[in-house]
C-alpha cells in the first residue's frame, strides 16, 4: 500500500522536472539568439529553471529507489528473513530418541526436514544425546539413518545433516558435494562418493574412508581424478569390499597442508563436525576405528598416515600412497598416541618409486624402534605395483589400498 503512495509524488516530480527543464532550454535559446544580434538578456529565469529542474531529477531518482526497494517508512518490515539450514534432528523430541537408543527408537528420536544447501548448523546437546538411535536422511539417492554416532565412537560428534547434491557418477557410484564447517569454524566444501551398492541395499550401512588432499582449497578427487574408478573397478572384480569415501577439502593457508601434520596432527586426524555430519546425513557404520579409515595418495600420504598413528581410536586403518614421509615427525605423532590403542597402516608405493618406498621403509624403522604407541603400529609396505604407465600403476596401488582399509574395516551391514 505503501510503495503505491510513492508513485504519486514519484510522477509529479517527473512531470514538474520535465516542465522545468523545457523552460530552461528555452529561455537559453532566447539568450543565445539576443546574443546573435548583440541584445542584452536576462540569465536569472533560465538558471531557476535549470536548478528546479536539477531537484526534481533528484527527487526522481530517490523516490524510484525507495519504490523498487521498499525501504520507506518502515517497509523493511514485508521482507522476509533469508532461510538458514536447520539441524535435522529435532530438539524436542531428542529426549524420546535417547530413550529408545538401544532398542526401537529410529523412528521417535529424530524428524527430517528439507535443508538449504549450506553449511551445517551446530545440534543442541539433547539432539546429540538422541543421535544414537540414528539421524533420518536429507541426502539424496536413498540417504538413510546414520549410525550410532555416540554408542561407539570416542567423542560424541554433532549430529547433524546437510543437503549434499549430486555432482556426477564417476566409477559407478554417485558422487555429492556440500559445505560443512571445518575444524576452524569456517566451512569447505565436501564431496562424498557412494558406491554402486549404497543405492541397490537401501538397508545396508557402510564404513567410511576419509580422504585428504594436499593441495589447499582443493579435494583429492581433484589432484587424483581416477580414485573413484580405482575403487569402483576394484568392487567389480570383488577384490574389495563397498565403502563410502569422503574427500574434505584441504585448509587454506599453506602450500602443502599436510606439512603441518609434525605441528598439529591432532587438527588434521580429529574432524568432529565432519564425522558428525557424515554419519546423520549417510548410512554409515558407527563413527570409530572399527568402521572408519584414512587414505592419502601423493602430497595427501603423509595426512592419511598422521591420521592412522595420531587417532587410532578414530581411524581403524589408514593407507598412504606414493608419499614422502618426514619419519621423525610422524614418529613423535604415533607416540603421542591415545593409550590402548595400536595403528594399523600401509605405505604403498610403485615398484619403480625408489624414493617413495625408500622414505616408507624409513618411517616403518622409525616407528618400530620410536616409543610409546608408535613403537606398537602395524606396518605394511607394499612394493609389488609395477604397469607401463604411472598413471596404471597409480590406479593399482588405489585399488590395493582400497583392499586393505575394507579388509581392515567392519563389513557393510
């Protein structure tokens, strides 16, 4: 009602400028015509018409800018606030969810609702405390219950769902992106590979493999483009068994983010939200070292090795491809880690990578002669990869490594 109002002053003024300014062209043309035969004129009528004119230009211009955003006398008020993603387990009916935790609380411990495609909004703790029966899906592609985030896993991870949309089928399954918050607040996008069975067993929950990247701002589908058709060509044959892979982005602020494992491993291994979100937007295994593993090829090897020695009580497995190892940190990462826990990881690498297996062997004597936990890891050096390409022999050791962490891991149920 109000923007209506507007456009009544909006065409007086329109019309009073436009009057205004003919006058003023006249009485210049007058002037210029006196001055032609030498006559005197008088300059005050055209300039009150040219500056009358001049004000009602402006007034034409503030009163359409007032009309278009209807920001005049309080007409803010008819916008709308902007639509912000909402955790999808309910709040008020996360005591019923904890309730029912250990038996048939699926169905009452949490409501799915649609989601915008940002990032996720931190669980109230009674949301979280109701996780263990599970969170209901938003993702497509048949996204299910997650598992228990809280009645396995090590740290109770915020159980919240995103929207994450599809992106592509690469390797036969399908491929989904979306932001999550990272370990420093600020949020980067995901991508989540589901394999071929995700969609066929709609019943079946799946491990999960956490894959780091090393180039910053980036995923690992990015730098290694056929680990998808590694694994999907590795489930074909039956040499592996189906998993989830998530591939995070890689913070910013460094060139090569996997250097900062020897600083921090703990910021690189422990990714609650991502967990957390994984799990409620997914079917997946329950969050821990049974179900959940870390892989790394190339400048991504040493993130997925801190992972493994860092957070075995996180990450069952870990496999690192093709990497360059800084021994004495990764040392000094596994003997910091939890108590009563030992790591399990493979170091791959080409038969014709002298350097590659060269620096595993290294961090394999330095941890079984380091202290404490790191002294007590398992590792593996595979050494046998050899093709007529790097790029075939890249895709081997993906496919080797993919046996290892499902071997590793629980069994999709």
């Amino acid at each position: 009602m109000v923007r209506s109002l507007l456009v009544i002053p909006l065409l007086a003024a329109a019309l009073g400028g436009i009057w205004l300014a003919r006058g003023a062209q006249q009485r210049w043309r007058d002037l210029r015509a006196a001055e032609t035969y030498e006559l005197a004129g008088d300059r005050l009528p055209m300039l009150v018409r040219a500056a009358g004119a001049m004000v009602c230009g402006v007034c034409v211009t503030a009163l359409t800018v007032l009309t278009t955003l209807g920001a005049f006398g309080g007409l803010g008020r008819d916008v709308q606030a902007p639509d912000r993603a909402e955790p999808v387990v309910d709040a008020g009916s996360a005591g019923a969810g904890s309730g029912a935790g250990s038996g048939g609380g699926t169905g009452a411990g949490a409501a799915a609702r649609p989601q915008q495609a940002a990032p996720p909004v931190a669980a109230e703790s009674a949301a979280a405390a109701g996780a263990g029966a599970g969170a209901a899906p938003v993702a497509p592609a048949a996204v299910g219950a997650a598992g228990a985030v809280g009645a396995a896993g090590p740290a109770a991870a915020p159980a919240v769902a995103s929207r994450f949309d599809s992106v592509g089928h690469p390797g036969g399954g399908e491929l989904l992106q979306s932001a999550v918050l990272g370990p420093d607040g600020h949020p980067r996008n995901v991508r989540v590979w589901l394999p071929p069975q995700y969609a066929k067993e709609p019943n079946t929950h799946f491990p999960v493999v956490v894959m780091h990247a090393a180039a910053p701002q980036k995923t690992a589908d990015a730098e290694v483009p056929d680990v998808f058709e590694g694994i999907g060509s590795a489930l074909q044959t039956g040499r592996t068994r189906p998993f989830i892979l998530v591939a995070p982005e890689a913070p910013n602020g460094t060139a090569h983010p996997c250097e900062l494992v020897a600083a921090a491993p703990a910021a690189v291994a422990d990714d609650a939200t991502l967990r957390g979100t994984i799990a409620a937007s997914f079917r997946t295994l329950p969050p821990g070292p049974a179900s959940w593993g870390a892989l790394g090829v190339d400048g991504g090897a040493p993130c997925a090795a801190a992972a493994g020695l860092s957070r075995p009580d996180l990450y069952g497995a870990a496999a690192a491809v093709s990497g360059r190892y800084d021994a004495i940190a990764l040392t000094q990462t596994g003997a910091e880690a939890p108590a009563g826990s030992s790591a399990k990881l493979l170091l791959a690498a080409a038969k014709a990578d002298s350097a590659g297996l060269d620096a595993a062997r290294k961090l394999q004597s330095a941890l079984k002669a380091g202290p404490g936990a790191a002294a007590k890891a398992d590792v593996r050096i595979s050494d046998n990869v050899q093709d007529f390409t790097p790029d075939r022999e890249r895709l081997r050791l993906v496919r080797q490594a993919a046996q290892f962490l499902a071997e590793a891991l629980a069994k999709p149920s």
